[in-house]
C-alpha cells in the first residue's frame, strides 16, 4: 500500500464504520415498538418447544432412533431438536424481513420518514438484519437451553450451534430482505411462505433423513440454504463434523453475502426514485 | 328470511373479492396436502417399522396422518379467515360500518361471514379429499362426508375466533392466538402420533379441545372404521362448539358496532 | 441582495425519470437565509421533484445543485443532518405514539436522549400536541398529523425547513393554526421552503415566490412584485345567465385593460373595481352577480399560462 492510498482507504472505512454503526438507530426503533407487543416477540419462543415435545417426543415414543449418515443412531428427539435451531432461526428472521418489512416498506412508509435524517439505506438494511437477528438469536439460545436440559446435545461441539444459528438466521435475514422487496400486495405473502419456507421446512431433512427420498429430489434439497443450516447445526450437536459441515458454512456465508447484495441493491431501488 | 337473505349479500362480497385469485388459493390449497403427506407420510413413514403401525392401528403412516391433516387445514384456515380479515372489516377497512349504514344487520354480517368461510373449507376440503384419494387412502364413497365434517369444524372455530376479534382493538393478541391455541392444537390433537402415546393427564386434556373431536370424526370416515359409539359424541361437541360461537360473536360484533 | 450567500442554490437542475418523463426541466433559482421561499404552481408542475431533490430524497439527473454549501451527490447525509423535512403525504411511523415518533426521529439524527426529551417536549407544545402525546398517530385528525409533522422536521433545529404543500386537505381553521406556527417559524429566523398550489398561503406566508408550469420557471419575484407585473390593482368578476352570455359579443370591449373570459364567469382587469361596473351597468348589461376584489397570485397565474390554478 502506498502512503497516499492509506489516508483515503481509512477514510472509507470510517464512513462504512459509521453507516454500520448508526444502524443500531433502527434497531432501537424496532424495540420501541415491540415495547408495547413483546407478546409477539416471546410466543415465537414456544413454537420450536411445540414441535419437539409434539413431533420429537410424540413420534419419537414410537420411532425412537434414526439412522445417522455415517450411520450412527441417535434418537428422535436428538434427530430433531438441532433441525428445529436452524428452523427457529429462519422462521424468526423470515417473519421479521418479509411481512414486517413489507408492511413499513409498502404501507407505513415507515423508511422515507427515515431517509429524510441521516440514515440512509445501508443504515436501514443492516439495522433491520440486526433486528431480525436478535430476535432469531432469541428464539434459538431458547432452544439450545431446552436441549440441554432435555440431554439432546449429544456433542461439547453443542455450544457453537449459538454461532451457527446465528449465521443461519443472517443468512435467512438477508435473503428476506431481498425477497420482500419484489412483493407487490399481501396477497404475494404466499409465493415466499407457501412455495419457499414451508415446502423447505418440511423437505430440508428436519424431521426425517433426507436419504428415504427419491435422489433427484435430494439433490435439489441440497441446493437450499435450510438444509445446510440443518447438516451445520446437527452435526455440531450431534458431533459429526466433516467435509460437508465445512461445505455447509461455506454455503452459508456465501448465501448471506449475495442475499444482502441483492437487498441493499433493491431496496435502494425501491426507496430512491 | 330476511337476516338469511341478507347474509347473502354479506357472503356475494366476499365472493367478489375471492373471485379474482380464487385459481390461487385452490392451487396452494393442493399443494398443501401434497408437499405435507410427501414429507412427513413418506420421510417419517420410512422410520416406522411394521411392528410400530400397531399403534396407528396398523395402516400406513400417510393414510392415519392424511385424514388429520384435513381437520388441521380446516381450523388453519378458519383462523386465519376469521383474525385478520375481519378485523380489517371492523377497524382498518370500516366495510362492516358501511354495511350496518344500508338495511344489513349485525346477525347477517355473522352468518354471511360464517357460510363465507364454509364455503371456503368446503372447496379447500373437497380438493384435499382428491389428494387422499390421489395417494390411495380414502376407503369408501362414505369419505365424502368428510367434507361437511370440515366445514363444521372450520365454522365452529370461525365462529368463536370471530368472536374473539370483535373484542381486540389491534392485531396484537393474534400472535398468541396462532401460538398458543392453533398451534399446539396443531400438534397435539392426534394429528400427527395417537394420542395414546401422551401421559393420562395430557390425554384427558386432549379430550377436551375441539380439534381432536374433528380429526376422529374425519379419520373414521376416510378410513372407514369410524367408531360409531363415539361419533355422535363428537359431532355433539363441535355443533354446540359452533352454536356457542354464533351467539358469542353475534353478541360481541354488535357490542364493537355500538360501542 | 447577491451579497448573501444562498442557503439553495441552482442552475439548470433537471430531474427525469426512469421512464423518461422530465419532471424539471432546467431551473435556477437561489434562496436566501433566513427567508420564506415559495414554489408555486399546479400538480405536475415539478415542484414536488424539486423539493425532493433539494432533501436529497431524489437523484439529482443534471445540472448544479448546492444545498448549505453542499453537494447532495456527495454529502447527502450531511446535508440531511441540517434538514427539516414535511413531505407532502405524511410519513409518521404508525407503529409509535405521537411523542415516540419525536422521540425517535431525534435518535435518528443522533440527539443525545436528554435533549431530545427536552426539545419534544417544547416542539409538542409548540404545535399544540402536548395532550396526545401519548397516543397513537393514526386516530390524529389531518391536522394534527400535518403538526406533528411539522415539529418532526424541526426536531434537529434545522438550518432549513423544506415542506410541501403543507396545509393540502386541511379545514380552514386548521390551515390557519398551521400557517401562524408557520410564521412564528420564520420570525425566529428559520429558513424556509414551501411548496403549495393555493395563491393565498403563497401570499401570507411567502416573501419570494417562483412560478413553475410544465417542469419550467415561468415568473419570479415578491408576491406584490409578482401581481404588480402581471395583473391590475383590482378585478371585477361578472356572472351573466347562458343568454346574456351567449350575446356579449364584444359588448365588454374596452372596459379593462385585459378581460379573461372563464366556463362560468369573466374577470376583468381594472385599477378601480366599482368604476368598472359602473361603466358596465351604464352599458346597459344585465349582470347576474358581480364581485369587485383586489388581484391574487391566482391572477397571475391565469396571466402567465392561460389556466387557472386548481382545477
């Protein structure tokens, strides 16, 4: 790096620095809001809860083990729980970047209030990635504690689900983000949630190993952000950590990178006329 | 004869409405069922071992999952109907203020409403009835009586749900309601694993909630080894289900419009 | 009068859209501080594009813009910082209550949270909101919302205040609360933009005035210059029935120095109101209804596009 280039990247980095950092603004926005309705925010919490005592201890009474890839056998519970992390994670970021952001984008105007202060859409798309994270972040922490005191981490590796959850919930945070701006009316909410999170939360492998289908379909399974999430969180709680984990992380990251990107580009197109 | 002619009027709005994405909605409400019985029929039915069907009283895992799915569509649907759409008629949109302006009553708006949503269940009901049969798990003819069991348990949450929206002033308690009443209906109302697997006092509380009344009604009829003692008591219980809720959002409705 | 400098300053700003439409089609003009400055004109004259371009709302497609000696290309947020800004349709956050919405707006720009305690509640009294403060905002009437607005842009004490067509929609007594916390405003020695198609508000709140027509300035001056140049001292309006109307032909001729002839009624541009419809009864016209009143911007828009205002 030259001398005169030195000053001037600096410079640019304290502007993204600041931009980033005043993001929070809309974060603390969101909590005033939420102040009044935090019921909202805390019966997510029992959602995860409501499928693993139903489907992992209900079925699980009658399943109780499920063969493994490598073929070690866990129980059903055990099988489910970590998947039921990475759905948390998405279902509390989706909710957030699609209806909610939908909502201030179409109807509230809640952002060109905002983009008439220094905030600008940078500001605007992190702060809301930051809320929905939170509120992800939230719901799978709540997990983790259910599992633990459940004996369902089978692994020490457990602990670093917290972390993976929290990209998994990036990762759906940005492409949410992305997503909400190309809806026009509420009644485009059923592309997303009916043709995208629903039919991947029912084949991405949360509750059944994704083996027993037919293997055209698995390889399009393998090509959704929800089942990387799943093999990520359930190998580290089961511990079975491999190749593919890594191949998992590396999707993820590269998946949130190109989402947000979309996003920025969108809701700047959106917003800015 | 009026009130009926009126709700007429209350039920042809909302078929204008329906009318333009009508071919959506009956699209989802195929796909539903087919993504649902795929997954979880066929991906958990791989788990199960032969000797593990005894306690779905030795059918397929699909064919004792697919009828429970059916009464689950129908109280979501109903939900969902009854919450924000009305309360968007009530307060956001002022449609139900406008209609009280003209000779519409407050018992019309109620049973248009109702009969609205029966309509809905009845066709989404009817097209996930095709997909049973479409996987082979109806058994007799008599399964199409499943179709009225559905729109009975769907306007008997409707009904009750509506009278619940008459009360709110904002969308807040909605998120509980989906939380911690439809959702855990959901899961634990013999749906997915009998109810046999829970311990006595879960079971005994099971029991009581309205949706297991309608997966054992249904069940019994695609099956069609509907246990015929029972039956009766199970229509009993959603038909007072539905008449407690006509009364209850008729007299809440009326309260919100006045007050 | 150039020896201030301009708080806006513009030469040959054009804004197009993506569609090609041209919303402004090359303006200049300069604002001086501490000043009323006044955009008239009817929908789709441009006004509303300008304004958004000026809070860097809007992409500035050509020409120079400066903003408190800025470039809103480059320094859209600090210019932002110094802003006020009530947009034409309001944009409160619906999910806060009234003093929230204050409260919040003031973090935005990074108030410290005392300060932006303190200065809600002055701004709330301010425009008179101080009792809904802790309702929500959509039960507020037109009014009360057009305020509360209007204390939002004032939250960072800005350098410039930017509002579009602030009292549209607005009751008579509402219009007027508005237009004296508007005046009280710029006595304090605010600077103030607004844009508006109701010649009085020009007229009350205004000390320069431009007139844009299809994206373009057509006049400019103080709203006295500005009727000094192109309309009378007076107009007189006459009302006739269909068959009085219908055989004026020219009858008229020579009673004003200018006579502009509307779907329901002419007007006729004179020095003195009463003389003119003296001479007229002399003529001998049966009249249905007259009105003698002195000229308005309205007037002089008529003069300078050939059509009236609201339509």
């Amino acid at each position: 790096m030259t001398t005169l280039s030195q000053p001037a990247s600096n410079g640019a980095l304290a502007t993204a620095w600041a931009r980033v950092w005043r993001s929070r603004r809309l974060v603390e926005r969101n909590i005033m809001v939420y102040r009044h309705q935090w019921i909202i925010i805390l019966s997510g919490v029992f959602e995860p809860i409501f499928y693993l005592v139903g489907i992992g201890l209900g079925l699980g009474a009658i399943i109780s083990e499920v063969p493994l890839a490598n073929g070690q056998v866990v129980p059903y519970a055990a099988f489910v729980a970590p998947a039921l992390v990475a759905t948390a994670a998405m279902n509390g970021a989706v909710f957030e970047t699609i209806f909610n952001v939908f909502f201030k984008l179409n109807y509230a105007k809640t952002y060109d209030g905002v983009l008439a202060t220094p905030m600008g859409i940078t500001e605007i798309a992190l702060g809301e990635l930051l809320w929905a994270l939170m509120r992800a972040t939230l719901y799978a922490v709540a997990m983790f504690v259910i599992m633990f005191f459940m004996g369902l981490i089978l692994s020490p590796l457990g602990v670093l689900m917290i972390p993976a959850a929290l990209l998994v919930a990036a990762a759906f945070a940005a492409a949410g983000l992305a997503g909400t701006s190309f809806l026009r009316t509420v009644n485009d909410f059923d592309v997303p949630m009916g043709l995208i999170v629903m039919p991947m939360f029912l084949f991405s492998g949360t509750f059944f190993p994704i083996e027993v289908l037919p293997s055209w379909l698995v390889s399009v399974i393998q090509l959704t952000p929800l089942y990387h999430g799943i093999s990520l969180i359930r190998g580290l709680s089961t511990g079975i950590v491999g190749f593919e984990q890594l191949l998992s992380l590396f999707y993820l990251v590269a998946f949130f990178a190109i989402c947000l990107w979309i996003a920025m580009r969108q809701i700047e197109r959106r917003l800015i006329k | 004869m009026t009130t009926l002619a009126a709700s007429g009027h209350v039920w042809q709005r909302n078929w204008l409405v329906y009318k333009r994405l009508w071919y959506r909605s009956l699209a989802f409400g195929f796909l539903q069922p087919v993504l649902f019985l795929t997954a979880m029929g066929i991906g958990i039915g791989a788990l199960l071992s032969t000797d593990d069907l005894t306690a779905f009283g030795g059918v397929p895992y699909i064919d004792w999952l697919g009828p429970g799915l059916l009464s689950a569509m129908a109280m979501q649907t109903a939900t969902f109907e009854s919450t924000y759409p009305i309360m968007n008629k009530i307060m956001w949109g002022r449609n139900y203020e406008a209609m009280l302006s003209t000779p519409l009553g407050v018992r019309s708006i109620v049973i248009g409403e109702l009969a609205w949503m029966a309509f809905r269940i009845g066709s989404l009901a009817a097209i996930f009835l095709m997909v049973l049969t479409a996987f082979g798990i109806t058994r007799s003819p008599l399964a199409i009586l499943a179709v009225p069991v559905a729109m009975l348990i769907g306007t008997s949450f409707a009904a009750c749900l509506v009278a619940f929206t008459a009360t709110q002033k904002n969308d807040v308690g909605f998120s509980a309601i989906f939380r911690f009443v439809v959702n855990p209906l959901f899961l634990f109302s013999g749906t997915f694993f009998p109810l046999t697997q829970l311990p006595d006092a879960l079971q005994a509380i099971a029991w009581a909630t309205p949706l297991f009344h309608g997966v054992q009604l249904v069940r019994g009829l695609v099956l069609s080894d509907l246990n015929l003692a029972a039956a009766p008591l199970h229509l009993a219980y959603l038909l007072v289900m539905l008449g407690v809720g006509v009364v209850l959002a008729d007299r809440n409705l009326r309260r919100r419009m006045a007050g | 009068m150039s020896s201030q400098p301009s708080l806006v300053h513009a030469r040959g700003l054009t804004k197009r859209y993506a569609n090609g439409f041209t919303a402004v089609d090359g303006v200049d003009f300069d604002v001086r501080p501490g000043k009323a400055f006044g955009f008239l004109g009817p929908n789709g004259a441009g006004k509303t594009s300008t304004m958004r371009m000026i809070a860097c709302s809007s992409p500035v497609t050509e020409g120079t813009l400066s903003v408190i000696g800025m470039d809103p290309r480059t320094q859209a947020r600090e210019i932002k910082a110094k802003l006020g800004v009530v947009p034409q349709i309001d944009n409160l956050d619906t999910e806060l209550s009234v003093r929230e919405n204050l409260e919040m707006y003031a973090r935005y720009f990074d108030i410290p949270r005392e300060v932006a305690s303190k200065r809600t509640d002055e701004l709330l009294e301010f425009v008179q909101l101080d009792e809904r403060a802790k309702d929500r905002v959509e039960p507020l009437s037109g009014g009360m919302k057009r305020r509360l607005t209007i204390a939002r842009a004032l939250i960072n004490d800005p350098d410039l205040v930017i509002l579009d067509e602030p009292t549209t929609g607005l009751d008579p007594q509402a219009r007027h609360l508005l237009w004296e916390r508007l005046y009280q405003l710029k006595r304090r020695g605010a600077t103030l933009i607004i844009t508006t198609h109701y010649m009085d508000e020009a007229e009350q709140l205004c000390d320069h005035l431009v007139v844009m027509d299809k994206a373009k300035i057509v006049a400019e001056g103080s709203p006295r210059q500005l009727i000094d140049d192109h309309a009378t001292r007076e107009v007189l309006e006459l009302r006739f029935t269909d068959a009085t109307r219908a055989a004026l032909n020219g009858k008229l001729d020579g009673l004003a120095d200018r006579i502009e002839e509307l779907p329901d009624r002419h007007l006729l541009y004179t020095d003195n109101g009463e003389h003119t419809l003296e001479q007229v009864n002399q003529r001998q016209i049966p009249i249905e209804s007259a009105l003698v009143r002195r000229a308005s911007m309205e007037d002089v828009f008529l003069r300078l596009t050939g059509r009236s205002l609201v339509e």
